[in-house]
C-alpha cells in the first residue's frame, strides 16, 4: 500500500508563527513544527504550504483536493470572510479539517463566524498546534 499523503495548508500571517503575537500563537516557527511532525509521522507523506494569498489558497485546493487523503487547513482570517475558500473546499473530495491555534470563540466576535466549518468534517480551535496532531490523526483513521 502506498504512503497516504496529507496536505496542511496555513492561511495567511502563519508564516509569522513563532514572531507573531506568541502569546497568543506561542513561540515556534511552523517550520520547527513541521519538522516535528515529520518524525511523528515517518509513513505518511505529509505535504506543508503556506500562503497569504486567498487564490494561491485556492489553486492549492484545487491541486491536491482530488489526490490527498485529507487536508488540515488553518484559512487564517479567511476563515471569517472567504466564501470562495468555502467553495472551493465544496468543489474538492478529500476530506478537510479546519484547525485554528488560538480558541476564535474567546475572541473577538468577527472570529466566531466561519465560511469553512459548514463545508469542513470537523473544526478544531484553541488546542494550540497540538490541534494539527488531532486533525492528522483523525483524518488518517478516516475510512476513505
Ligand atoms: C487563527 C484564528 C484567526 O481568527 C486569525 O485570523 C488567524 C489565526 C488561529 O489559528 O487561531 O490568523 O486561524
């Protein structure tokens, strides 16, 4: 059996993760991160993009959502404004979690809305990166 592949896609201002307000987002770089679950998950193909830019989202979307066993996908503040990135996660097969770092639920009223989780299989929000780990796992144990 081939390795399952798994695309994680960060939104954008994660490329700041580690800079940017680690109170809130804590102090590691995604990259340290990434590097991290590598060695967690030896047989999965895991597949990391980042962009800031909603069609580069899209176009990412668009090019493993019919290949990858799943997506673990942090639209960042799109979460709260993209209807296109809600589309194109219709538009696509593999099966998407929504993960967010922080709990947007405690924050401002803005997060508590979000174009993803209707068209996501699960949402998970304030469990830190650990969150990734969960949305990983769930979506390797999925039987599709
Ligand atoms: C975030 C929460 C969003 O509201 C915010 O705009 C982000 C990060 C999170 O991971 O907690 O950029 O998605």
């Amino acid at each position: 059996m081939s390795q399952p592949s798994i695309l994680i896609l960060n939104g954008p201002n994660l490329n700041l993760l580690g800079k940017r307000e680690p109170t809130v987002y804590g102090t590691l770089s995604f990259e340290d991160f990434f590097k991290e679950l590598q060695n967690r998950y030896p047989s999965v193909n895991l597949i990391y993009q980042q962009s800031n830019i909603e069609g580069e989202l899209i176009n990412t979307i668009h090019q493993y959502g019919f290949e990858v066993k799943g997506i673990v996908f942090n639209p960042g503040a799109y979460t709260h404004t993209s209807v296109a990135l809600r589309d194109a996660i219709q538009a696509i097969v593999s099966p998407v979690v929504e993960v967010h770092i922080s709990q947007v639920h405690a924050r401002e009223e803005f997060r508590h809305v979000s174009h993803i989780g209707a068209v996501s299989k699960g949402t998970i929000s304030g469990l830190g990166l650990q969150g990734y780990v969960y949305a990983i796992d769930f979506l390797l144990n999925l039987g599709n």
